[in-house]
C-alpha cells in the first residue's frame, strides 16, 4: 500500500511543477543493480561497447552524472529499508544504508544517462526492486 501513495505523491508534486518524464523501473532482485562500478572501465575494452564508456564517463574518467535526471530509489537491509534520492550518478545500486552510496550501479544508471540525452527537459527515474515474484 506505501508505493501507490508514494507515486500518488510524486504524481502531485510533478503536476505542480513544470513537465516531468518519470519512468518507473521495476523487476526482481537484479534490479537492485549489484554491478561494482569498478567495472565500468571494462567497458571500454570492446570496441562494440567503447563508444558506450564515453558516455558512462565524463573527461576527467569520472563517471557521469544525469544533470537532468533525478532518481529515486527503495532500498536497504532489513530495518534500514529506505529511500535514497538525488541526481542520477553511480552508487545508486544495492544499498544497505539507503542514504549512502553502495559502490554499484544498476540498469537505472545508463537507462537514465540515456533519458538525459533523449529529453532535454527533466525526467525522474524511480526504482522499486523486490526480492520475490508477486
């Protein structure tokens, strides 16, 4: 029942602000994103896939941010279950501490990399990972 009335309350929020695109990810427990973000940089060793890095990574071989995307993001371990939110970056991937950046990333970081580029306006991205099938 917490998740229709939390979107009901971002709902309210986005109408009385300017256009928004949110995109709501969800899925099971690979949602969460638990891909080190040390790995990034492999990326760049496969021709196929370089061009992506460049995008993951800004000049200075830091990675990127959303300046337009917002996320967030339902998560943590047992009584520390929270919400973590800000501008889309890495660390956004499985948390214990909800307000602390894990060190990982999931399929939220270049979906919403890629939401930055596609709309110049603002878009949010919330990801709501659960550990069971409905």
């Amino acid at each position: 029942m917490r998740y229709p009335l939390w979107l009901l309350g971002l709902c309210s929020v986005v109408a009385s602000a300017a256009p928004m695109k949110v995109f709501i990810l969800v899925g099971q427990s690979n949602m969460e994103g638990h891909a080190r973000v040390e790995t990034i940089d492999y990326i760049g060793d496969d021709p196929a896939t370089a061009p992506l890095l460049k995008r993951m990574q800004g000049p200075d071989g830091k990675p990127a941010v959303g300046e337009g995307v917002w996320i967030t993001y339902h998560t943590g371990s047992g009584d520390r279950n929270g919400e973590g939110f800000g501008k889309l970056t890495t660390g956004y991937g499985s948390r214990q501490d909800p307000t602390k950046d894990g060190g990982k990333i999931g399929p939220e970081y270049t979906f919403g990399l890629a939401m930055d580029r596609a709309f110049p306006s603002r878009c949010c991205s919330s990801r709501r990972p659960g550990a069971a099938s409905p």
